[in-house]
C-alpha cells in the first residue's frame, strides 16, 4: 500500500520539502528537542535487532536505493555530515563503538577498571603513556574469536598480546626465554 506521499508529483513533494526545512531552520530548538526525544524513544540495547532489519527485503531495497541516489547527488553534504557526527561527541563515539563492538557501556568499562584497581590487569601501570604523548585511557583487551572483554590493559600489554597472537604457550616460551637468558649473563659476567 502507498503512502499518500508517495503519489504526491514531484513538484509537490519538493514543496513540502522546501516548507519541512524552512519550518526546521525557524524552530532549530524544537526540532532538535523532538529529535533528541525520538533518539532516546528508538534506543535498543546490544543484541536487539534494529527496526531497518524487521522490513521486508522490498522495502530494505527500495530504502538502499534511495540512499544511494541522495549520495550521488548530495556528496559534499554526505560528507560534511558524517564529519560533524563523527566529531560532534568523542565519548558518545566511543560509547557507541564499546556498544556495537563489544556489547558493553562505559558504565561496564569503569566497573571492570576499578575491580582491576584502576591500573593495567598485566604491568599494573594506571597510566598509557605512547611514545612522551599524553597519556590515553587503557585499552580494552578482548578475545578476538567472538570479540569477549577479557579486561583492561595498557597500550604496551596490549600490543605484546597482539603479536604474541593471544597464544600463552608463545607466551610463555617468551617468559623461559627471559628469565635463562638474564641468569646466563649474569652467570657468564
């Protein structure tokens, strides 16, 4: 079933385009509150499937094509507007990857770092300084394989596991290695 929208010739429907952006551009607070007011009636939690995927593949279609023409046609705006939301809130970023990633909040992150003491769970090092830059918050270590939080770690630790391939046989023949190789210089001195 059309809307009645949808039957509208497309002089009318860019109209009331033209009418929809000078009422939004003359009542800016209004619709960012009606906007803002709608984000947090649609929040879903991690793992709850989003309305887009509940369509049906026709209308998911027909939604990709629409999409696709307003990128094609609008490419600076496309642009700008990913830059701006990208930017817009660095936490909010980050508390939206943690969400999509790894299935948990900041709220979660901070309950896991203070039952850590609030340091690295290898080194114990509370701050991720990289190379004299300023410090950054410690990163969280996940299980690559399903992407599981496994804790919090700085930057170096983190590293170390990565190309260690999370494998604690490599790593503990890297440990062996370490501890015959300092007594053998000592011995030998």
């Amino acid at each position: 079933m059309a809307s009645a929208y949808s039957q509208l010739p497309e002089e009318a429907k860019e109209k009331r385009r033209a009418a929809n952006r000078r009422w939004r551009e003359a009542h800016l607070d209004q619709a960012r509150e009606a906007t803002k007011a709608w984000q947090l009636r649609t929040k879903r939690e991690p793992g709850e499937p989003s309305a887009y995927s509940k369509l049906p593949e026709r209308r998911k279609q027909q939604l990709r094509k629409i999409q696709k023409r307003y990128r094609e046609r609008h490419p600076e705006k496309v642009k700008e507007r990913a830059k701006r939301w990208y930017w817009r809130d660095p936490d909010d970023r980050r508390e939206r990857v943690f969400r999509w990633t790894y299935g948990m909040r900041f709220a979660d992150y901070d309950a896991l770092l203070q039952k850590q003491g609030g340091a690295c769970a290898i080194c114990g090092s509370a701050e991720n300084k990289i190379k004299n830059k300023t410090a950054r918050p410690l990163r969280l270590d996940h299980d690559h394989s399903g992407n599981f939080p496994r804790g919090i770690l700085c930057h170096r630790c983190n590293l170390g596991l990565g190309y260690f391939g999370d494998d604690p046989k490599r790593l503990q023949c890297a440990a062996t290695y370490l501890i015959e190789r300092r007594w053998r210089t000592i011995i030998e001195a």
